[in-house]
C-alpha cells in the first residue's frame, strides 16, 4: 500500500475551478477529501476540529496570515502540507518551508504530480517529527541529569557523604516510593526552596 492511499486531505484553494479538479485528482488517486477552504482564515482551527492527514494549500503567493497560520499548526497540531504557489521568491519559499510546509512546489498544479509529492511531503514530515522527537528526549534527559546532580550536591551537603551514596540515597528513595529518580530530586529540590 502507498503512503498516499485512503488519506484525509484538507484542501485549501481559493480558486474554485482549480479545487474543483484537485479534489477530482485527489479522489481518483484514493484519497478522501474531507473539507475545500477557499482562504486560510481558521485554517489551524480547522485543521485541530477536521484531523486532516495531510493539508493541500493552493495559492498565488503564501501571505503573512497563511504563514502564521501555518507556524501555529506546526506548533499545535503537526501536518504534512504541500503547498503549491506561483511565487518563486527565495524568501517566500524560506519562509513557508519554516512555517512549516514540507513541500513547496513552484510552477502550478498538475494533478500526475500529486501522488509523488504527498509521498515526499509525508516522508520530510515524518522524518522532520522524528529529529524533533530525538531533539526533545535528548533535551529531557539533560534536564533531568541537571536536576539529579543538583539534588545530589544537596544531598552530599547536608549529608556530608560522597556523590555516589548521594545518588543511593535518592535511588533508594525513589524505588520506596515507587518514583523516578529524577521525580524525587525534583521534590527534593522543590522542597528546600519553599523551606529557604
């Protein structure tokens, strides 16, 4: 089965003729086309309230309020978009690509191209969430060592004990209280901060 089969597509067009035979493309390859916006106003709170798999936005020129749109859904509810545009403007297309597009494609609509390019838009999606994903683990993981080393050297402080019977300290304490290491430093730490 193709990345693009049975998909849920929000289509944003303007043009009414143009989204007419996009949604005709869409359906003949599969695809579901759940709602045609003919702006970007609401997209984002249309895109939380319809679950599109992927957005289809086709526009002479991304404007500033498609592109905060855009920068939103990102944000709150990560899709891949593919947006065609007429304007070739490098700085357009930074733009949209940072707002969150993940495919830009210049020079019109042609409706042969449309499977390939949600195939690669799906897959740049994917590929993007996944960085994004190691990226927020491996900022976590550093918080949270911060967080247990810092309640270690309360710890090696109050208790006058070195790092390592520290650390057996909290880890004890943690599989007592059935918590996570990191959870009872925490509390540690939020404890001796409201006591000054």
């Amino acid at each position: 089965m193709s990345e693009t089969e049975n998909l849920k597509i929000l289509l944003v067009d303007e043009n009414r003729g143009r989204s007419a035979i996009l949604e005709r493309a869409l359906v003949d390859n599969g695809q579901q086309v759940i709602a045609i916006l003919d702006s970007g106003e609401n997209l984002s709170a249309q895109v939380a309230a319809l679950q599109p798999d992927v957005i289809i936005i086709d526009l002479e020129s991304p404007d500033r309020d498609i592109l905060e749109q855009m920068h939103t859904i990102s944000r709150d509810n990560p899709r891949p978009v593919v947006m065609f545009s007429d304007d070739n403007d490098n700085n357009s297309i930074t733009q949209a690509i940072v707002a969150g597009v993940s495919a830009y494609v210049v020079d019109g609509l042609n409706d042969k191209r449309i499977k390939p390019l949600m195939d690669v838009a799906i897959a740049r999606f994917r590929e993007y969430q996944a960085l994004k994903d190691e990226l927020t683990l491996v900022k976590n993981t550093l918080e949270e060592r911060k967080i247990i080393e810092r309640a270690k050297g309360i710890i090696m402080k109050r208790k006058d004990c070195d790092e390592e019977s520290a650390y057996q300290l909290l880890r004890k304490t943690a599989m007592g209280s059935n918590q996570r290491v990191v959870d009872v430093a925490r509390n540690l730490i939020s404890s001796l901060e409201l006591l000054g």
